[in-house]
C-alpha cells in the first residue's frame, strides 16, 4: 500500500529519509524504469531491456536480476553499483501536478507509507525554520529531471517500433551449480535490423537524439553476463 500526499513543510516539518539501501526499503525489484539520457551511465552496469506495456508501447527497464523479486545489486552493505538509476532514487518522493483551473504545476509529493520514511532516522527533508534542506533541493531536481525524461519515452519507443528496431528475447541460461532457467518476455533492440537502417532512418533516430541511447541499450548487453556472474555468486554463498 501506498500514501502519496502533496509535501509541504507544515505537515511534514519532522519527516526524515532513510538513505540505507536494501529489500526492508523496497529495493528487492527485479528491474526498474530508465529513460534514454539516462542510458549512458545506465549501460555501464545494468542490462536495458524493454517491457510491452498495457497500452501496447514499449517501456525501457534497467535488470537488476533473472527472477521476479531479485535484485542482485543488493548486499549487506546496499547497493553494489556506483549508478542508481533515476526511478530508484526517486523513492520515497512522487511527481504531483496540481490544476489550478488554468495550468497544471509541479510540485513533489511523498508517500508516506514508505519505509524510508521515519521520524526518527535519516536525512530531514526540511530545515528547521521551514525551508528546504538539500535532501529536497536534490530529489526536486531529480523529480524535474524524471518528468522531463518521462515525456521523451513514449516517442523514443514509439520511433525505434516504427523503424522495426524492437524484437522480442529469450535468454536460457545454466547456472555454475547445474540450475537451469529461461529469462524471457522482454525485448531488445534488433541488432541486425539497426545495422541496416538507410541513411534517412539513421537521420530521423539522430535528429530525435535516439542514436546514442540506441547504441547505449546495444552496449548494455554485455552487462548480462554480469548478471549471471552475480547469480552464481550468490547461488554459492557469496555476496
């Protein structure tokens, strides 16, 4: 369950953020949305695939593990990766529009049902004449950057679909100890169509600032076998 409420410094003036890491604060996601300028820090250590959504679009996701459930970046110390994507380090902290009747406006909300969420431990939100600590500077900063990159989703996947740029993958995989198990229902960009896109469709992927990300999201493949390496790790005891 979730609480998401509008945050302001009257209500909230003693909420604090647990900075910790770990599944007691909801990081136990097999994956997590990323979105495509994003994609350079991302592919330098997470697989990005693709989910269909319920619309029918196309959403990229960062893989934290092979089942629902995993994440193989947790340990006992946190997170075990120098980048967290924007989507992980949002929580507690949601995107709110508020209408007015003539514009809609951003501004942050908080759920306050999250476990990162205390009184009595963390980093305040607040300062305690009322104004904004920079726990909150940065995550309004973050939430602004989200919403922005949000917006650049749905035509970035919109475009690689067009261009036939998006195919569906299986990974079967065999684990150290003999385990053996399929990853599967997730998409990738097709290597082979890409390579043969025409100048023109090259031009309409550069002109939308998708070339890089595409490149990116190729790139980031390689990182799978990390993923395995993790799995095997901790199918034998390791961290």
């Amino acid at each position: 369950m979730s609480r998401p409420v509008p945050l302001n410094n009257i209500d909230h003036a003693g909420l604090r953020v647990i900075p910790a890491r770990g599944a007691a604060y909801g990081d136990a996601a097999m994956f997590a949305p990323v979105f495509p300028y994003e994609f350079r820090n991302v592919q330098a250590h997470y697989p990005i695939v693709f989910i269909r959504e319920r619309t029918g679009g196309y959403r990229p996701v960062a893989l934290f593990g092979l089942e629902e459930g995993q994440n193989l970046f947790l340990n006992e110390s946190g997170w075990d990766a120098p980048y967290l994507p924007m989507a992980v380090r949002m929580a507690p902290f949601l995107i709110g529009l508020a209408d007015d009747g003539r514009e809609k406006r951003f501004e942050v909300h908080i759920d306050l049902d999250h476990p990162r969420v205390s009184t009595t431990q963390g980093d305040p939100i607040f300062l305690e004449q009322g104004g904004h600590s920079p726990l909150l500077r940065d995550v309004s900063a973050l939430l602004s950057d989200i919403h922005n990159g949000e917006q650049s989703v749905r035509p970035f996947c919109a475009l690689l679909d067009e261009l036939g740029l998006i195919e569906p993958f299986t990974l079967d995989i065999e684990l150290d100890d003999g385990t053996k198990g399929r990853l599967a229902g997730y998409y990738t960009i097709a290597e082979e169509a890409l390579y043969a896109l025409s100048a023109e469709q090259l031009g309409r992927l550069q002109a939308a600032g998708a070339l890089q990300p595409v490149y990116m999201a190729v790139a980031s493949l390689s990182q799978m076998l990390s993923i395995i390496a993790r799995r095997n790790r901790r199918a034998g005891g390791a961290a």
